[in-house]
C-alpha cells in the first residue's frame, strides 16, 4: 500500500516536472499554459518559479482540494455597458430621468476631461436607444424637466453641459493620432526634491534609482498633455526585475495633509468612488486606451465557513464574535502566524508544503477555528503559506475583483511608462469594495515584510510578486482561459507595483477629495433651492426670520479663525483656539495634551487621538496631524472639531 501511495506521487511529480520543461524549452504546451511573448522575455528561474505555482494551484484544484464555486458572466447588449457604467458612476438620473441629487451634484463638479467621459458614454447609450427602438431619445439637456420645483437644476445641468459643448466637439478623447493629442490641463511636476514633509514609496536607501516628485492636486486625466507615438509594450519589452529599475515616487504634501482612505465617511468614499471610476474612464480615454469590464451576473459561493466564501459574508460572520472587524479573522491568524515565525524561511511563499497537511489542516480549520480550539503551533510556515494562498484562491470573486480584471490586464500590456501606471493603477485601489481593500492592504503590507528579510528568506519584490500573481489574478469560471493565463504572468508587474508603492496607493488623491468638498456644497445648495420654490416654505421662513431676528455683533468681536475645539474623552471637553497661518492639527492635539495631562480620562488611555472636522463640505475626515488648521477652516468654515481616536 505504501508502495502504492509512494509510486502514485512519483508519477505526479515526474508528470509535472516534464510539464515545466516543457513550457520552459517552447515545445508543445497545452493551450491553457502556452506562453505570451511577454512571459518568454522574463528568465527563466523567474518564470520556472512562476508555472510551478501555476502547476501546484491546478493540482490542487484537480485533486479536489480547493472546492468549487463558479463565476457566471453575461453577455452584454449593446448600451448595456453605457448604462451600467452610468449608473455606476451614480448618474442613474441620465437613465431614468428621476431628479437626484446627487446626480445634479456630480455633474457640476466634473473636470473638462471628466465631463467628455460622461458625455461620450451617455450618446453612446442614446443613440443605441434610437437604434433599438426607433424613437426620439431626450437630450440630456431635458432629463430634469422644466417644472418650477426644478427649474434651477433644469438651468444648472443645461448650463454645464453647453458649457462643455465646445469641448466634446473639438477635443477628442479617444483613439489617439499617431502623432499625440492635446489635451487641456497642466503638465504634472515630477523633479528631483530632498524633504521629510512628504510621502515616499520606492527603493530603498542607497539604491541608485530616480526619485520624482508626484503631485495630486490636478487630476489625472487633465494632468495629460503629450501622448508619445505608442503607448503599448514592445512585443519583446523586458520587466527589469531589478529594484533600482522602478523609480522612487514622492508625493509631498499639501497644506491640507494626506488623507488615507480610512480616514474619510462611508459616504463621502461612496463619492471617491463614483469619481474615482469616472476619472479612470477619463484617464484611459486621453490614453486611447479601451478600459474593459467584465459583467459579472452571479458569484456562487459558500455561505458559512471560511474558505470559499464571500468577503462580505465572512465579515459579516466575524463582526458577530469582533465587532468593527475589517480583515477576515482567519485571514489575520494566517498572516500572524507567519509574521511570527515565518518571515525568514528560506522561500517562504515559494517552497509548497505537504499538499496532504495543508488539506488536513484546511479541513480541521473549518471545523475548529471559531471554537477556538485549532492548535497552531503544529502549523508549519510552508503549510500555512499553502493556507493563505488557498484562502485568496478559493474566494469566490478575485481579491481585486472580477469587473475591473481586464483593466489591470490593460494597465501593463497598453501603459508603457510607470507613473502612469501608477495613476491607474491608484484609481483602481479606490474603485474596489472596502472589504477587498481592507483585505488587500493586510496581505500587501505582509508581503513587504517579506521582501524586507529577503537577506534571509532569499524572497526578493520580483521573486514574491512571480509567486503572488497567480494566485490573485487567475480565477474559476468561464473566463479563466488561456489568454488570462498568459496575462498572469505579466501581472506579476502589477504586483511589484502594488508592494512596492502601496503607501502611495492607499491615500486618496486631494482632486477628489476637493470635488467631494464641491459635491456636497453643491448638494446642500441645491436643497436650499427647492426649499425656496415652496410659497408655503417661504412664508414660514419668513415668519421665524422675522420672530427670531437679532442684531447681530460686530464684526470686530468676531475673531478671524477661531475654532471652538471639542474633546469629549478628555477632562477639559472644550477649547476655543485661535489660529494663524502655522497652526497645525498636531499643535490643537498637544495643547489639548498639556491641559490635561493631569486629569486624562480613562477612556483615552491606550487611544491614539486624532483630530476629525465634521460637518459642513465633508462628512467625517480625519485630520493629517501635519495640515495646517487655518487652510482647512477657510476651505470647510462650517465644519465641527473633535477630538476622538482615530478608526483603526
């Protein structure tokens, strides 16, 4: 029997062996693993390293230990994708016609680019309509209607777009000349700086990589002047796996601080998010590059347990046992076990455990985990490596989704240069679900622990980032082909990316927060109005205008930017502060310390404080300790200030 089960695997290992060979020398390949012009440029210990992973994870599936769920697409109608991306965006009301708010909002906070986006999706949406149905589609310019209790949205949308009229006909946006096109907007800033008062992402000291200066306060799309010739990828282009080839980005930061995308609202990141999507649409289209979306109909996966099953359930499950849980529990025991013990095994994530073990303990996991009796220590490092890479396999929709895969395919095979990249790249990361972000962030910032002991580990960006792409951009389904094989492997650039510029990636550009700030003015303004339309309405505000009129103090006893500052974990609760053009939030932060240094309240102790503005143009944003306080009160005066700790 033992000779049996001893023959058995060596006939596997010796099958899969000659597969790789084969791959490896160009001969006769089945047509799911053949090799792209791209992946035959890169070495070949790399791509060795590459297909076996390749081979482990079909082994594993075909011996049934990763079970099954199943990805449905469908097909698109023609304008169906117009339609969908138009109510993605938040812009439902250019379909239905119903008055929203927040449609009216977004569309008068568009950029030039951002606008011609809008416009070109929404006459490819119409005109299919006419063809479908033979009859007069409205214009856009009559969605609102003409009754008095719209009139000023009817005059605001119909202003915007004969504003933007000249535009649409004279600048295009896609596909590009041959000899570039000219867009409107300004050149980024990308030189050489030397300061602390910035973010850095990039090679490490001592490298002889460039360092650029990236600024985010004009979109990207607009930040577009001068396109080269071609933008997509030699057939024969090599990835230069060498650190020092990617270059040091710098993003330095404005008086408004950087802002991470924990620290805003649910509300206002839906907001990033209907922007985000429209600005990467702009982006690709100045680009003259298609972005391609899958349609995904139905996601079956398992309903309880821990592999297999949908983020959002699986958190939902855990914020039962930990409430405000962002990570999958399970998830976060993985990484703990092998940030403890596993960071400086030589080829972690690369050198597979016991396919055997790892099925025992996937098993003896789903049955003991939420018991808290699992024992962990008989968990080796290799095996549960093997673990955390099953668990993203088996999610029933990609880590980075199964919609936006084909852009980030688009990003490395037609974006030839880096920042660019990493624009869309950046944009991407805001369009995701907050679960999968939050998830994705955990595994990325594991990763760069990885490559930070490469001296002993042997584990360098590109060596992970081979190891890593299979497993997040390969999927079950029907569209898990041989060209989606093939772009695997060119992903593991987009991996070395993501590791490497993750603190970048995770901030949220100023434009958009900027257009956020626009976005609710012009919807609290908006409100106003259709207030003002109501005869009744009007009297009664009259009335208690007249009941409750004061006279009101000179403008003399008003101090010019005093903030009344609340801390209701604190002894002192409240301070009013004075500020001037140096104030920053860190400053309020320690004076609020100093008074209460003393009597601190028990609630705080062991809470990292932060200061948050709420209210006025922005839900909830915590405050960059380095903003400066007075830019931030002239921008948002309407605004609360309290001090509380910061969400982790």
């Amino acid at each position: 029997m033992i000779l049996f089960v001893w023959l058995s695997l060596f006939r596997k290992s010796l099958s899969r062996c000659r597969r790789i060979n084969r791959m490896l020398s160009n001969e006769s390949v089945p047509p799911a693993f053949s090799r792209s012009n791209s992946q035959a440029s890169m070495d070949s210990t790399s791509m060795e390293d590459f297909w076996c992973e390749v081979e482990s994870i079909k082994e594993s599936r075909e011996d049934g230990s990763e079970e099954g769920m199943l990805l449905e697409f469908k097909p698109a109608d023609e304008g169906e994708l117009e339609a969908e991306w138009l109510q993605d965006v938040g812009l439902s009301t250019l379909i239905s016609g119903a008055e929203e708010e927040d449609g009216q909002a977004l569309l008068s906070t568009l950029t030039r680019t951002q606008a011609a986006a809008v416009q070109k999706r929404y006459n490819t949406y119409t005109q299919t309509l006419r063809k479908k149905n033979k009859h007069t589609v409205r214009d856009v310019r009559d969605i609102f209607g003409t009754s008095d209790s719209s009139t000023f949205a009817f005059t605001a949308v119909r202003s915007f777009f004969l504003a933007f009229q000249p535009t649409f006909e004279t600048v295009p946006v896609s596909p590009v000349s041959s000899n570039g096109i000219q867009l409107p907007g300004q050149k980024p800033v990308w030189k050489s700086v030397s300061s602390k008062s910035c973010l850095d992402c990039g090679t490490d000291k001592g490298s002889p990589s460039i360092t650029e200066e990236l600024s985010y306060d004009v979109s990207f799309s607009e930040s577009i002047t001068v396109l080269p010739k071609t933008q997509e990828w030699p057939k024969n282009q090599r990835f230069k796996k060498e650190d020092s080839a990617l270059p040091k980005f710098i993003v330095r930061k404005s008086r408004f601080g950087l802002t991470e995308v924990g620290d805003l609202s649910p509300e206002d990141m839906k907001k990033i998010r209907y922007l985000s999507l429209i600005e990467l649409t702009a982006f690709y289209d100045a680009l003259g590059v298609e972005l391609k979306r899958n349609r995904l109909e139905r996601v079956r996966g398992r309903e309880n347990g821990l592999f297999g099953v949908p983020l959002t359930v699986l958190l939902e499950n855990d914020q039962k046992k930990v409430p405000g849980t962002k990570v999958p529990l399970i998830f976060q025991k993985l990484l703990l076990k092998l940030e403890e013990t596993g960071l400086e095994t030589e080829g972690i994530l690369r050198v597979p455990g016991s396919a055997s073990r790892v099925k025992n303990l996937h098993q003896e996991l789903e049955a003991k985990f939420y018991e808290d009796t699992f024992d962990w220590d008989q968990v080796r490092n290799n095996d549960a490596a093997g673990l955390l890479k099953m668990f993203i396999r088996e999610l029933p929709s990609p880590l980075f989704t199964v919609e936006y895969l084909p852009a980030f395919i688009t990003l490395v095979e037609k974006i030839s240069k880096i920042k660019l990249q990493l624009q869309a790249l950046h944009l991407l990361i805001m369009l995701m679900p907050e679960s999968n972000r939050d998830t994705a962030k955990a595994f990325l910032q594991f990763l760069k622990k990885v490559v930070a002991n490469e001296g002993k580990n042997k584990m360098n960006l590109w060596n992970v980032s081979m190891i890593v792409a299979p497993n997040l951009f390969i999927y079950k389904g029907k569209r898990a082909n041989q060209q989606e094989m093939q772009a695997a492997a060119t992903t593991a650039h987009i991996v070395r990316l993501l590791i490497r510029y993750q603190d970048i990636l995770w901030t949220v550009p100023s434009f958009l927060i900027s257009q956020v700030r626009k976005m609710n003015e012009a919807a609290m303004n908006n409100s106003k109005r259709q207030l003002m339309f109501d005869k009744g309405v009007r009297k009664l505000l009259r009335r208690k205008t007249i009941e409750r009129e004061r006279p009101e103090r000179p403008e003399s006893d008003i101090p010019e930017g005093v903030i009344r500052v609340y801390a209701p974990l604190h002894s002192k609760v409240s301070m009013a502060i004075q500020l001037n053009s140096q104030t920053k939030a860190k400053d309020i932060l320690a004076r609020f310390h100093c008074e209460n240094s003393l009597g601190s309240s028990r609630n705080m102790r062991g809470h990292i404080q932060s200061l948050h503005e709420i209210g006025g143009n922005i839900g909830q944003h915590c405050l960059d300790p380095d903003a400066f306080m007075l830019d931030i009160y002239r921008a948002n005066p309407q605004a609360e200030w309290v001090i509380k700790p910061k969400a982790s």
